[in-house]
C-alpha cells in the first residue's frame, strides 16, 4: 500500500506543473550565492586597482631616480674625461671618478632591472584586471537574472498561497455548523491545509462504509476542492490505539488495514462522485501512529479516530517527507 501512495504522489507531481518551494528556496539561494561572488570578486577588483596605482607610482619614481642618476653618470663621464685630457689631473682624482662611474653604472642597471620588474608585474596585474572585470560583468548579470527568477517565483507562490486560503475560507463557510459542533476542524500552516473529520461523522464503529451523513460532508467538501487545481490532496485515515476486535479481525486484522480502507474509501468517493482529477488524489492509512489527543481518555480516543482530507504543494520531496512525519 505504501509503495502505491508513493507512485501516486510520483504520478501527481510529474504530470502538475505549479511552483515548487524546492525550487523557489534553490532560486532564492543561488541569487545570494551569486550576490555573494559578485561582492567578493567586486572587492579583488577594487583592491587590484589600487595595487596597480601603487606599481604604477613606484615605477614612475624608478624611472625619475634612472633618470637623474643617468644625469650624474653623464656628468660624471664628462668631468672624467675632462680630467683624463687635462695634463694636471692626478691619478688619485681619475681613479675616485672612475669607481663612482661603475656605482652609478651597476646602480642604473639595478633600476632598470626593477622598472622591467614592476613594468611586467604591472602587466600581469592589468590583465587579471581585465579577468576581473568581465567575471564581474557576467556575476553582475547573473544576480540580475536570479532576481527576475525568484521575483517570478515569488509572485507565482504569492498566487498559490493566495489560493489556499480563499479554499480555507470556502470550507470554513460551508462547514460551519459542523466545526461549530466540533465534528470538523479546519487548519491552514502556509501553504498546506487540513481538513479533520471526526469518524462518527463518517463512519460506524469498526466499519469502511461511509454513511449516508457522511457522504453529504465528503460531498461538500469535495465540491470546494474539485476546484483545487495546485494542489495534492491526499486522505489521511486514523484510529484510535484500541486493537481490532474479535469479530471484524477477518477483514481488517489491525488499525492498518481500518484507517487504510476508510481513507481510500474517501478518495474513491472523490472521484468516483465527486468528480476530482485521480492524478491529484491519494490514500495513506497510518493507523494511531500520528495520535491528536491521548488515548487514555474516551474523548481523545474520539479526537484520534478520524480522516484528514490534507492539501499539500505539488512537490515530491515536500510530500514524501510528509508522508514519512
């Protein structure tokens, strides 16, 4: 039985086609992942930049220093010929020229040595610049993109909700001397909706059937969610935790079996009567595994005993997770 409720859930999400909060969550969580790298990549740029100033103003001041020390070499190189063709120089003179020219010679190569470092560096850094700078143009169309995306996404589960609870107000309505009464409770927790009826309403004691009463409840019911079309719906039957007495044991030999055959009892009546897609339909009968009350009083026994008609998003890991609660 469980593996048919989970191939009908399957069947009903793959042929309806309405907004997932699977993929609403994972378009909303992209965005800020690319908003993310968008901010990071933005800040490399940045700081890229101002590595690229600082080189920048560091190989102009090399090139100042190149230049005036290249100014001194040549003066220096004048003044020693000068002294070399001047028949009074002395050798102490032409000797101290001489090793200030080869310091002044090794410090320019040093500096061009450095120029052509920082002047590759520089290269190097324009070009991730220029990395940068498109990876921040695509991220920069990619959040843009994302926000159309999740705005859409939004709309469309502002729309759904929207729907839910106009259904919401429909049965609460149609129902009200029942919830009045107590035989019916109507909740609504954002996007899933759950109609509780109590059995007496709908069934004998140790019985399927529903009654003819009841029949006029799964009706009314039924007539507000026939119009439900973006939604799974799926028919929840449990019982109290009294076993199953000695003379139905043959036909229902535990609560399983009970709450199993009253919730697809519901379902055929949906959609044998009342009309609603069977692709939108499922049963589920979980005995008193998922108790509303304590068992140990007559009244919570009574509250235990009942359907839950269940509205749910057309989502197959938000179902099957419900399935397994």
């Amino acid at each position: 039985m469980r593996k048919f409720i989970f191939f009908c859930l399957a069947a009903a999400v793959i042929l309806t086609g309405c907004v997932s909060t699977k993929t609403f969550k994972a378009a909303t969580d992209e965005s800020e992942t690319r908003r993310a790298q968008l901010e990071k990549v933005t800040g490399e740029f940045e700081a890229a930049k101002k590595e690229s100033a600082r080189l920048s103003g560091e190989l102009e001041e090399a090139k100042k220093e190149s230049a005036r020390l290249s100014g001194e070499l040549e003066g220096l190189k004048a003044e020693k010929k000068r002294l070399q063709e001047s028949k009074g120089a002395s050798a102490e003179e032409a000797a101290g020229l001489k090793s200030r020219v080869d310091e002044l010679t090794k410090e320019i190569e040093g500096i061009g040595a450095t120029e052509a470092a920082r002047e590759e560096e520089i290269a190097s850094l324009k070009e991730a610049l220029g990395g940068k700078s498109r990876e921040n143009e695509f991220l920069g169309r990619e959040v843009e993109r994302l926000k159309l995306k999740t705005g859409e996404l939004s709309s469309a589960k502002e729309k759904e909700l929207a729907n839910v609870k106009s259904t919401y107000e429909n049965l609460v309505k149609e129902l009200k001397k029942e919830i009045e009464h107590g035989d019916i409770k109507i909740t609504q927790a954002v996007d899933r909706l759950s109609v509780n009826m109590v059995e007496k309403i709908l069934f004998d004691s140790g019985k399927a059937e529903i009654k003819k009463d009841g029949l006029a409840v799964i009706q009314r019911v039924g007539d507000i969610l026939k119009k439900v079309t973006d939604r799974q719906i799926r028919v929840e039957g449990h019982t109290d935790n009294v076993q199953i007495g000695a003379r139905i044991r043959d036909k229902y030999p535990t609560n399983w079996e009970l709450s199993t055959a009253r919730a697809t009892n519901v379902v055929r009546y949906l959609q044998d009567k009342v009309g609603i897609n069977p692709k939108m339909l499922s049963a589920a009968g979980l005995a008193d595994n998922k108790p509303v009350a304590s068992n140990d009083t007559p009244e919570g026994k009574a509250q235990n005993r009942r359907i839950e008609v269940v509205l749910l998003p057309m989502d197959v890991d938000r179902v099957l997770e419900e399935l397994k609660k």
